[in-house]
C-alpha cells in the first residue's frame, strides 16, 4: 500500500529537489550507562563542570519534588514538573553567559534555578499570588510564558533592539515541541534568519504536547526544519547534560559572533504529566515511560562522575544541602501571601485612568455587598 510520503517508484528518476532522508543522531557525549563515547573523548570530559550540572540538576530535582507534593497538599493550585528535563535546561543554561537575556517557557523551573531565582519568587505564580514572580531585569530571565510560541517572537523582537545597542549578544529563547507547532515560531526563526538576528533557540523535545505524542505533530524533526528557515541547527541528546553543554555552548559562540540564529533541539522526555492536573497512564504506556526512566539524566551523571573518583562524601553534602532546600521551598510557600485584589487595578496602567477608577469602584462596591450578605 502507498502513502503520500512513498518514493516515486523504482524505475522513474526522481526530481524531487530534496528526497526524505534519515535523520542524524543526536550529539551524545555519556551513554545511559554512564560510559564516554568516542564523540565525548574527542570533546574531553571536564569533571569540574559535570560536578557542577549534577548539583544544579539534583537541586532542581529536589525543588520539583517539594512543588508536586505542595501542590497535592492544596498549597500550589497548578504545578507544571520539570522532571526528565534537568540535563536540557541546566546544561543549556550554564553555557550562557549571565548577561545573555533568557525567554523561557513555563517548565524551565531547573533554568530558572541556576539564575538565581528563590524559591518564593518561583512558586508565587503557581500558587496564584501574583502574574509573574520576578524582575526579569534583575537576573535577565524573562518570566514565565504560558501563551505557547508568543516567547520567541519576544526574544525575536528583543534581539532587534539588542542589535542597535551594539556589542555580543545571545537573546536565548526556550519552547518545547508543541509549541514548534504554533505559527509565531515559524515566524519567529524566519524574521531572526531573515535579519541574522542574535537568536538562539532552544527547543526541549520532551516527546509530548500534553497528550499528543510529536509522532502525530509534524514529519520533519524542529532541527531540520529550522535549518530550512536558514538557521544553524544542532540536535543533542538532551538527556546528557554535558553535551547539551557543549552543544548550547558552540551554538551560542556562533550568534554571539554575529553570524545569524541557531537552534538546539534537546531530545528529552517528560517524565511527569503536562501538569499536576493531568494523568499520562491515560495516554502514553508505561513501557515508553519505563525506556526514558532508562535513559534518566541524573544517574547517568552520577555514574559517570562515581567511576571518575568522585568521593561519596561530595554526593552526601549534596544530599545535605538538597534536603535544606526542601525546607526552604515548604517555608518559602507556605509564606506567600494572597495578593490584595486591588493591585490588579493599581497595576493595569502606568498612570491612572478614568475607566480602571470605575472598576475598581464597582469591584469595592461587589465585595461590600458580599460581606454586608455574609
Ligand atoms: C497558543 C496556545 N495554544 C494552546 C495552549 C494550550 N497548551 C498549553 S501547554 C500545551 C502543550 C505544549 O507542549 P510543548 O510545547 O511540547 O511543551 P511542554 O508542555 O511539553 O513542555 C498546549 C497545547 C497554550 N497555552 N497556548
């Protein structure tokens, strides 16, 4: 049986410009097993800067932890996990440098981490106490994005004024594989190719878009399509992080240099549901989970770094040091306070206006009439 995306048959000559072909592997330094491939030994292992993923990543780990059972304790009302994800973000991250400007997603909890961002400011949003929890001038991460795609756009648009500023730039901007499928991110690597912009995207392709598996989302790999937009494209294994290092790190010096955007596609998974409002046993099998579960980015590390003389006393001080920010994280939300209602109004404009004044007199006059009920 055919289908419309067969070869023309054996005995025509094809014409097509550029026939299907396989898809490259990924960039992998450390097997699952926690073994160095020849790639990695080519690149050299530096044992300083795996000791330093691990930690941010076992942090990170801890941190999503403590949200997920806030969340199921009633303290957070939403908690989106970044479990699975650490080596993508962290490894991407840390081969930035602090004064590149950062557009993150939603999930880039382990990103945000390594910025500096607290506990409080962190969990704010989830636990509906404000829009945004940060200053994004202060440690150059914006905050959070949850209309799917609209944070490359912004990074793109960010990037044009970076340009005017002079000087290096890296305008870094994450999504995930779902979001490839919205238009602004088409849009997004055609404007930043178009104008050799200081982009560099970062796509976590963590198989699934809430419940929709990327294998019913599009037929060529986010890597390959952003190269046919005219960006540099490199495709990592996103579940080791000191590739994903090096990997972010080259593409980062080549925009950096001013020779256009790139992207990285980190091939990951997410080993949570879309949030702690879903159930994934309900659309993905547990043997899928189980091959991931397999390839996990911490113990890869961790092997690797126990086979290079690492002293157990290093992994029991980070042990230590992850538990105290479990108690930091409980303290920290437990901590935030409801927001009052009426910064919503104080905070829709600059400068007063007429109309706000008027809802916020109608607001004042419901919540009376509540209480006067009451
Ligand atoms: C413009 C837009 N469309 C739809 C949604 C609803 N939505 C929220 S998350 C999501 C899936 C996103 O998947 P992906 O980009 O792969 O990121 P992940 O959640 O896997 O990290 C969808 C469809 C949205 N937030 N914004």
């Amino acid at each position: 049986m055919s289908s419309t995306h067969d070869h023309v048959a054996n005995d025509e000559p094809s014409l097509e410009v550029a026939p299907r072909r396989e898809v490259s592997p990924p960039v992998q330094f450390v097997t699952p097993e926690g073994e160095v491939t020849a790639l990695g030994e080519q690149h050299g292992i530096d044992l300083d800067l795996a000791r330093q993923l691990y930690r941010h990543m076992s942090l990170a780990r801890r941190l999503d932890q403590e949200a997920l059972a806030l969340q199921r304790q009633g303290e957070l009302g939403l908690w989106l996990q970044c479990w699975g994800q650490e080596a993508a973000q962290v490894g991407s991250i840390l081969a930035l440098r602090e004064s590149d400007y950062v557009f993150p997603s939603y999930r880039e909890h382990a990103a945000a981490l390594v910025r500096g961002i607290s506990p409080t400011e962190l969990l704010s949003q989830w636990r509906g106490a404000t829009h945004a929890g940060w200053d994004p001038t202060s440690r150059n991460l914006h905050f959070y994005s949850l209309v799917l795609g609209t944070q490359t756009l912004h990074a793109t648009g960010y990037a044009m004024g970076a340009v005017l500023d002079g000087g290096e730039h890296v305008v870094a901007a994450y999504f995930g594989d779902g979001a490839a499928s919205q238009g602004d991110v088409s849009e997004a690597f055609n404007w930043a190719a178009a104008r050799d912009l200081p982009v560099l995207f970062i796509c976590q392709n963590n198989q699934w878009a809430i419940s929709t598996p990327t294998s019913l989302q599009y037929r060529t790999p986010v890597h390959e399509r952003a190269a046919g937009f005219g960006l540099r494209s490199f495709h990592v294994d996103g579940n080791d992080a000191l590739a994903v290092h090096a990997v972010t790190a080259q593409a980062a010096d080549i925009v950096r240099r001013g020779q256009g955007p790139a992207l990285v596609e980190a091939v990951t998974f997410r080993m949570a549901g879309h949030s702690t409002s879903d159930d994934p046993t309900k659309y993905r099998t547990a043997e899928e989970f189980a091959a991931w579960e397999a390839r996990d980015p911490l113990t890869r590390l961790r092997t690797l770094l126990e086979h290079r003389d690492t002293e157990p006393s290093w992994f029991s001080a980070l042990s230590a040091e992850a538990d105290e920010l479990g108690v930091e994280v409980r303290r920290a939300c437990r901590a935030i306070e409801a927001p009052k209602l009426d910064d919503l109004f104080d905070h829709a404009y600059a400068h007063p206006h007429s109309l706000v004044d008027v809802e916020r007199l109608t607001h004042r006059e419901f919540v009376d009439s509540l209480e006067v009920a009451g």
